[in-house]
C-alpha cells in the first residue's frame, strides 16, 4: 500500500543513509551544502582542521560550502578584521565559497544565490530555516556538525513529526508575512516544539512570495522547531528565474490526495483573518495586536535583518516614507539584507526616498540585530523588524524592544509612536503600496563580492592566523565514573545562548576560548566565572541546572563550548532546546532531564551534587539517581536528598559524551584521519 507523503518526508527519504523516517527515532541525513557566518565559522573551521589533521586531499564532500561574513563586521580593533582574513584563507585551502564583508546576511544571499528545492542544507546558525522558503530543507546546527557535515559524515538529529500549517484566504492590506510569522508564534509559543517541523499547504500560498515565505520560515526558529518548509511551485519558479537560476527549480508538493498521512496535526490559518501584530518586550512569543498598543511613544526604529530585509520589504518601506520625514524623535536606521537588495532599490528609486525621509542606511549585514551595533538610548522603546527581542539583546539591558512587521515600522518612523497602520492609510488617505517582489521581472545581480575559488583544495595554501586565535580546538575528558560537582548556577526558564555567552561586544572574543570563556553567563550573573575557574582548581566539576527551554534561541555553539572549557560536565533542566542539546553532547557536556520537575526547587546554587554509577548508567540508558549533599562538606549541612534524572540519550550520543565529546569520539574511529580523502 503507497504512503501518502509529506514534503519534510520526501526530501528526509530522498536523504536518509541512516535510519528512516520514524519521528522520534535517530536518523543520519546526507548534507547537501553547508553555510557559516563569522560569529560561528571561525571556530568551525578551526574544528574542521582539527578533523583533518593527517589527512591528505583536503576535498570536501558537500556539493557547495559558503563561508559569509556578516556578523562581526564593525572593525574597532584588530580582531575581527584579522578572522576575516583567517576565514578567506581556509575557504581559499579547501574549496569553499567566501562571501565578503558587505556582501550581504548569509540567510538573504543563500536564499537569492544558492538555496535549491528539495536539497537539505545544514548551517551553523539558527535561522537557516530561511531557506525553507525555497522549499530546501534547512536546519540549524552548532559549528562542529557544520564541520562534520564538510568531511562528508551524515547530520544526526531526531527524526521530526510534521505539522501542516494550512493557510486559507488572502492577507488584507497593511498585514504582511511578519505578521503571520507572529501569528504562528502567538498559536505555538516558543517551547514545546521541539522534534517538529512547520510544513505550510493551502491556496493561500498562491498569495506570498518566496522573500515572503522566506520571513515565515525564518521565524519558525524562535518556535524552536527543526525547521520550517514551503513547497516548490510556480511562485518558487518566477523567483528563481528572476535569479538567473530556473535550472535550480523542481516541482515539490506534498501527496495532495489522500492527505498525507504523516503529518502529526494540522492547524488552519485564516491569513485574511491576521491583522498587523506585534511580539511586546522581552519574548517573541509575546505577541499582542498593534491595535491595542497605539500611542506608545518610538525612539528608534531599525528595518533589516535575515528577516525582513528584502527588494519587496525595503521598496514597501520606501513607498511608505516617499515625499515625508521621519519623526523629529525617532532614530530609522534601514539595513538592506544584501547588495543585491540595496543595488535593486537603488535602481528603483528606493533608496533615494528613504535617504530624503531621514534614514541612516547601514551595511548590508546583521549589525543591530546582534547588538554590536545601533543599540537603543536608555529606556529607549525600539521597533525592529528582527526576529528576537530578548531583553538586552539590543545591546541595552533598559530597552523596550518590539518586534513588528516593516509596515508597522516605517508607520512609527513617520507618526513618533505604535500606529496601527490601517488607521493610518485611512487617516492620511495612503492606499497601502502594492510592490512586486520581482522588480521588473528579473533582478540586477552582481556576484564579485562572492569569491569562488577552484573546487580542488590545496595543501600549500597559507592559513592567516591574527592573534586574537587562541589554542587549538580543546577536547575534553571522558564522563568519570561517578559525577560530583558543585551547581556552579541555577537558573530559571527560557535562557538563550545569549545569556549563556553573549554576543555584541564580546562576540570578537569568538576565536580565542579562554578569553571569551570570561564571558559565561555575564548578563546574569558575572560571578559565575570566578565561581567556575575557583571549582576547577580544586579538582571539582561545574554543573548548571535550568527551568524549561533551556538553550533558546541562537546556535552559537560557544554556550557550550565556553562552559566545558570551564569545566561544566552536566546540565540538568526541565527541558532543552534542540541545538544546544546537540552542542552540549558534542563538547562532552551530559545534558540531563529532572525526572520530576518540583525537583527543581529543592536544588540551590551552591549544593554538591553526586551522580554515583554515570558511565555504566549511561551506557545501559537507565535512570540515575543524583544525591544532593547540601552546600558545604566543611559545614556539614548535607542534605542527603536525592532525585532522579533522565538522559534520553541515543546510543551514538552515549557514545559522544563517554567520549568526551565529538572530536574526541570521532578521532578514537579507526580511519578518522583519512575521512576527508575520498569525494562522495
């Protein structure tokens, strides 16, 4: 009897070498292509050399790898500048595409340059689901699968459950793609969804572009889902064609008849339904009708990011300020999402009528997104068309941030505070400005900034290393026998990489461990290092225990990498977010579930725990039992309380984390130094 099929199972059993398509269960998938950016590619790249230490031909086995620079690219010292320099010469040694400073947001030019239907794509960042848009399968990682994924070994990750995303209807004026992207988020929040991938179905996709789909896609990340997926049809078609690229295009739908059988649940979204919305400090579930926020006061408004930062976006924003001024109070800052975007709004007078409105126009890159730049006044309320909003992510703890669509944007630039941009089409008598998301039926491209270097790596070319590249990668020790440790930290639900190991002007610190080490945990508590690097001189492991959704949000691997540099070997949560799940195991860190979450509160900061049995427990896939001995032996407050944990482990994560992590579990594999030797 034939399966009706969904087109996340299409495309998985298109790719499948280990494993099949059973939600739930271990699968290993055939990567495609693989993207970085500078944040996390440098020390991506660093663990790809440490993987191919001793091998010979250095020949990747991915049919396209891209390194972007798009992060780190205010040069206020020597070290980013000096990254970029490290990053040019390994793509140079081993064959991969360099995207240069300015260029453009790895997600944006992917999308516009190399994204195809029906491949898989994995990227060491967490809104590789852009592609989705496309109908590619993109997944975020940490930057050492990323590597992994280079030499040509499967990506393994649990095999997802599908929910469809039915969308009905057409969205009115004045409501954009954001909006149903905040819809989904308000329907779905941010936790709970791990282990699912959002497949969208429905005549209302005949309304919404790929850069649309692109923005719905692109958010799914915040929901924390795998990833996000559109079909490949005739819009997908024109889009591509536009790019010069209609040899890229394949028809990809799901089974339509009977309804594919391997979808979880189905919601239906009414996108005439959806009006203009916005995710209210400080979480992007938190999500309210623009409606009932109007009059709120806007100091700064910030258009941009891998989200919202298209031809159809900016010429929309344009169109709005055409012939008007911004408001005396309020700071627009306008970021082009690459220089194919800002060239086509140039050539289509957009960027002349933003620049008359009072802009700033800033690089093409992700700039305030991450904080390094554009941080808000105190206590500033900023818009942005980004895709998170966690407090001091702006790079100002005070900040009010709001997520909203460009339309909601560019209407608070002009008025000074929250509108409700239908009122203000009525009130000004502005009909809401329809824009092609394909200027005149083909975009104006320019690949310079892209260097292509031959596919044949070389052994004699020369990697640049500034001094702000620290020691080699660090592998780290197996899992002891029996696990004691001080509970170095506890903290409560929903922390993100960024309050783990923050960016903005830390992030420059990215490619030297020990310094950017310093950092763990600062927006919470700065003690937490001195506490660490005091734990470890006495011989004694560091363990943090969490709430719910611990892990959210960015992949930057460092949230684990840094904290096993300090000698963190657990983590015991109520729950864990996916790719920090992932990095975790792959820096030999045990991430661990309270069997009973009340068992949270019982546990203080300060408390020695014990975790009598780990390896053989852990090896068996058996509950362990973890003795809680109170803050001080000196003291003799030993509490003897003990709970239990669980580590839904797969055997091949067991392994890892014995091992002390992936590095070290793939260089005790008999042929690890020739992996790279022979392409697929």
């Amino acid at each position: 009897m034939s399966v009706s099929r969904s087109i996340t199972r299409k495309i998985i059993e298109g790719h499948i070498e280990e494993g099949k398509f059973e939600p739930g269960e271990e699968i290993g998938l055939r990567i495609d292509q693989t993207l970085t950016q500078d944040a996390t590619g440098t020390m991506a790249y660093l663990q790809l050399e440490s993987l191919l230490e001793g091998a010979g031909e250095l020949k990747l086995k991915t049919e396209l790898s891209v390194s972007y620079v798009d992060h780190n690219t205010i040069q206020s010292g020597f070290e980013n500048a000096d990254d970029h320099r490290y990053l040019r010469s390994i793509a140079r040694k081993y064959g991969i595409l360099y995207s240069k400073p300015g260029n453009g947001i790895c997600h944006q030019v992917h999308l516009e340059r190399f994204a195809i239907p029906g491949k898989t794509l994995l990227g060491s960042d967490s809104h590789t689901p852009t592609a989705g848009g496309i109908g590619m399968l993109g997944i975020g990682a940490g930057g050492l699968d990323v590597a992994v994924a280079m030499s040509g070994a499967p990506f393994y990750l649990s095999c997802p459950a599908v929910i469809a995303l039915e969308l009905r209807g057409q969205l009115r004026p004045w409501v954009t793609a954001k909006d149903v992207a905040l819809k989904v988020l308000e329907l779905f929040t941010t936790r709970g969804n791990v282990g699912y991938v959002f497949e969208y179905r429905g005549e209302g996709l005949r309304t919404l572009s790929v850069p649309e789909r692109a923005t719905i896609a692109n958010m799914g990340a915040e929901c924390g889902v795998t990833t996000s997926i559109f079909p490949s049809d005739a819009n997908t078609l024109r889009f591509l064609r536009a790019q010069r690229r209609a040899q890229d295009w394949i028809e990809l739908r799901a089974d339509a008849d009977p309804e594919p059988e391997d979808y979880e649940s189905k919601v239906v979204i009414d996108l005439d339904e959806i009006v203009p919305l916005a995710a209210c400090p400080h979480s992007p579930d938190n999500i309210k009708p623009v409606a009932d926020l109007e009059g709120i006061e806007v100091n700064q408004v910030c258009i941009g990011s891998c989200t919202n930062s298209s031809y159809k976006d900016l010429m929309t924003v344009a169109k709005i300020l055409e012939g008007k001024k911004v408001h005396p109070d309020v700071e627009l800052v306008v970021a082009p999402g690459s220089r194919q975007v800002l060239d086509n709004i140039t050539r289509a007078g957009g960027l002349r009528s933003l620049i008359d409105a009072g802009a700033r126009i800033a690089e093409c890159t992700c700039g305030f997104c991450i904080g390094n730049s554009y941080a808000p006044a105190t206590d500033a309320v900023s818009l942005r068309t980004s895709n998170r909003n966690y407090r001091g992510r702006s790079g100002t703890e005070s900040a009010k941030v709001y997520l909203v669509s460009p339309v909601v944007a560019a209407v608070a630039a002009l008025t000074g505070r929250i509108t409700d941009p239908r009122e203000f089409g009525l009130e000004s008598g502005m009909k809401y400005p329809e824009i092609d998301a394909v200027p005149e039926g083909m975009y104006e491209i320019d690949d310079s900034m892209i260097l292509q270097p031959e596919r044949s790596a070389s052994t004699d070319t020369e990697i640049y290393r500034g001094p702000n590249i620290g020691l080699p990668p660090p592998r780290f020790t197996p899992l002891p026998d029996t696990l004691s440790g001080v509970v170095t930290i506890k903290v409560g639900d929903n922390i993100t990489t960024d309050h783990i190991m923050p960016a903005g002007r830390r992030l420059k610190y990215r490619s030297n461990i020990a310094k950017y080490a310093e950092f763990v945990f600062e927006p919470l508590d700065d003690g937490f290092y001195s506490r660490a690097v005091g734990n470890q001189a006495k011989g004694r492991y560091n363990i943090i225990v969490a709430g719910e959704s611990y892990g959210q949000g960015s992949s930057r691997e460092h949230a684990a990498l840094c904290p096993a540099f300090l000698g963190v070997k657990a983590v015991i949560a109520k729950s864990i977010e996916r790719i920090h799940r992932s990095n975790l195991i792959n820096f030999g860190i045990l991430p661990l579930n309270f069997d009973s979450p009340s068992d949270y509160d019982e546990v203080e900061q300060g408390d020695e725990l014990e975790i009598p049995d780990v390896r053989q427990r852990l090896a068996r896939n058996e509950q362990m039992r973890v003795i809680d001995k109170g803050r001080s032996r000196g003291s003799g407050n030993g509490s003897g309380f003990e709970f239990r944990v669980c580590s839904h482990l797969t055997n091949r994560e067991r392994e890892i984390v014995l091992a002390g992590g992936l590095l070290s579990y793939i260089k005790s594999r008999p042929g690890s130094r020739g992996m790279m030797q022979e392409g697929r």
